[in-house]
C-alpha cells in the first residue's frame, strides 16, 4: 500500500468509504435498506478491521451521532483507522457538526459534497470560509467535497485548504438541496467524470478521488484501470464496500487499485532547495505524468532524461533531470545514481544516455539526503 500527505496527516493511498454503512446506495430506496440492515456495529467494526490488515489507514464516514459513536467503540477495543470526519447536512449548525467531529477524535474534517455545491450555487461561499477557518484553528487537516467542477476551481484560488475530495460524477446537483433525496433518479454520465478529470490536473492540492465505481455501476477492474491513468503522484481514492455482496470485496478492491498503479507506474519528484528539479518515474509512469504535472511543458519536445520544465523561479524552460527507474530510491545505488546525474545535469554534461538500473525493491523512504543536497520525495506534488 502507498500513502500520501493530506496537510499534516498521511493517509493510505486507497481509503475506505463510508456511504454503505450509513445507507446509502445511490441505487433505490430497497438496496439503502438493504445495506442498514446488514451493517450492523458489529459487521461495521469488522470491515474496520479488515481495512487495517490491508494497510488502509484512513475511514471516511459521516460526522453524525451514528458514526461518531460505533467509533468509539472501535477505537476503545483497539482500533488505528484515521476518521475523515464528512459533515452532515441534516445538522441545523455546521459549526455544532464541526465542533463535534474534532470532539469525537476526527484527523480530519471535510464538508459534504452536497452541501459544498448547494452553498456554492447559493452564493453563500463566506460559511465555507469559516468551516475551513474553524477546522484549521483546531488543527485538523481540512478539505472540501464536490460533485460539481466549478466548485473545485473556485476552492483552488480561494481556500487554504489541505486536499479536495472530487466526485467522479454529478447523479443529481444540488444547486437548490444539499442532501440526497433517497428514490430520486440519478444519472450517472461519463460526461461529468471526464469534466472532473479535466479541473483535476490543474489543482495544487491532493485530491481524494470518488464516485469512481460510479456507486456500483463500472466494473471494478476498469474503474481502477481509469483512476490509476489519472491519480496525480500526492492524490488517493475512495471506495466503499457492501460485504454481504461479497465477504472479499474489499480484499479484492485493493488488489486491483493496487496493480492497475503498478501497471501505470509510479512517479515522485526531486527537489533541490526550494525548487522541483525533476521526476524519478519507472518506464511505465512516464507518459502518464510529465503531462500532467502542473510544471512541466507538454509542448516541448523530451529527449530521453531532460525534461524542460517551468520552475518556481522564473518563467523560462530549463533542463530537468528524468531518470527512468524501475528500482528502489532506499538503495546506495539509487542515491550515488541521483547524485552523479544531478552533478553532471549543474555541469551541463549532456547526460540523456546515462542511466543506471537495479533489481532491488525495498519500501519507498520518506525523504533520500545526499551530500549534493537533494532530496526526494515520494508521491506527492509540491505547489509551484
């Protein structure tokens, strides 16, 4: 399992989702049912556990009187998971809600998607300045949720937020209601999705991917397929699982997120000081992430190892370092391989035959020192 950063916390890259304990299908008012009465606190509390076993780190449910409580219990008998605490919109107080998520242990807080879209149509966007404000005072990690683009475009420029929480799809805006109405028809189009992805690729923050299975209506392995092509190096997604469907959904859940990723590969950045000085990616990331990173040129042509790019200091193309690696960065000859590439890239040797390889695989290190002072770090965007 990888992880990423959200503000101040790390989270499992997969995150397990909250609407089926709770009820919600996105399906008809029959399979809602359904699901309330097969997840009792018992069942709930073992797909906890069973999410901790896979290496999920991270939960998100709703910051209500249900979800609060069948977490204490959990965490009382021993529980890690981390609780991404989602607002709920039946509360008549959001500051009350807010409140009372930090109070019952949330890592997090991020506002419900709904909710963030009906506000924003309303043109009441000073409550969300405030939600956020209220969530950071406590020092929590804060976030916000949206089915509808233009809510996320808007988030970018105006909040200080530590990640977007992106529905794939919009089954029915809530421009005038920020709850969902159980029975009401849903349309699902791939039309929103593609729209989100689009708005996805220019945000500074992490984004938690989801809706991607479309609440039951893709087939799981081409869903997974589809966001592993678009997650960005610091993005995660969300899944949730109805285990009376099938005991080993989630099990199998992770299995395909996990090698769909391998199958696209993996792509971290290198620093130097203060600035992104180049992507260490195996062979099969990189297509997919020179074009989406929020610095790099797609326009220009790419020579093997050199990637002009535009940094945080000037406005200009500039030669960046590209190793195509399929080989631990924790390993001695990854660092030595870094660092004499680095070296020659400062002396301005033409370096786009050079490379080094490695079978070794190891765990990915939080940060690699060298004594040429740069750093690496895993799977995570740094704003430019």
């Amino acid at each position: 399992m990888e992880y990423v950063h959200l503000g101040t916390i790390t989270v499992s890259r997969l995150i397990l989702g909250g609407n089926p304990f709770s009820g919600f299908s996105h399906q008809t008012p029959e399979r809602d049912r359904e699901m309330v009465r097969w997840y009792t606190t018992q069942r709930i509390k073992e797909t906890l556990r069973q999410a901790e076993s896979l290496g999920i780190t991270a939960f998100l449910g709703r910051a209500d009187r249900h979800i609060r409580r069948l977490l204490l219990e959990y965490w009382d008998e021993g529980g890690t998971i981390q609780w991404l605490a989602q607002t709920a919109p039946e509360f008549s107080s959001l500051r009350a809600n807010v409140a009372q998520a930090i109070a019952a242990g949330a890592a997090g807080v991020y506002l419900h998607g709904g909710q963030m879209d009906y506000l924003f149509a309303q043109g009441q966007t000073a409550l969300v300045e405030d939600f956020v404000k209220r969530v950071q005072d406590a020092g929590v990690a804060v976030g916000i949720a949206g089915h509808n683009p233009a809510v996320h475009l808007w988030a970018d420029e105006n909040l200080d937020i530590d990640f977007h929480m992106c529905s794939y799809y919009n089954p029915t805006p809530r421009d005038q209601n920020a709850e969902h109405i159980p029975g009401a028809r849903e349309v699902f189009s791939d039309k929103d999705r593609d729209a989100m992805i689009a708005v996805i690729q220019g945000l500074h923050r992490p984004v938690i991917h989801y809706k991607v299975l479309a609440a039951g209506r893709k087939r799981p392995e081409e869903a997974f397929a589809f966001v592993a092509r678009h997650l960005r190096p610091g993005d995660a997604v969300c899944v949730g699982v109805f285990t009376k469907d099938n005991p080993r959904m989630l099990e199998e859940d992770v299995k395909l997120f996990e090698d769909a990723c391998r199958q696209v590969g993996a792509c971290s950045e290198l620093w130097y000081g203060d600035r992104c000085v180049g992507l260490v990616c195996n062979t099969a990331a990189r297509a997919t992430h020179i074009g989406a990173h929020p610095g790099f040129d797609a326009r220009a042509k790419l020579p093997a190892r050199i990637i002009p790019c535009v940094t945080a200091s000037d406005s200009l193309p500039v030669p960046q370092l590209f190793l195509d690696l399929d080989w631990s960065p924790s390993s001695s000859i990854m660092r030595s391989g870094i660092a004499g590439a680095f070296r020659a890239w400062q002396a301005g040797v033409d370096y786009a035959r050079m490379g080094v390889r490695s079978p070794q695989v190891a765990p990915l290190p939080q940060h690699v020192h060298n004594d040429c002072g740069l750093h690496y770090v895993p799977n995570r965007l740094r704003r430019s």
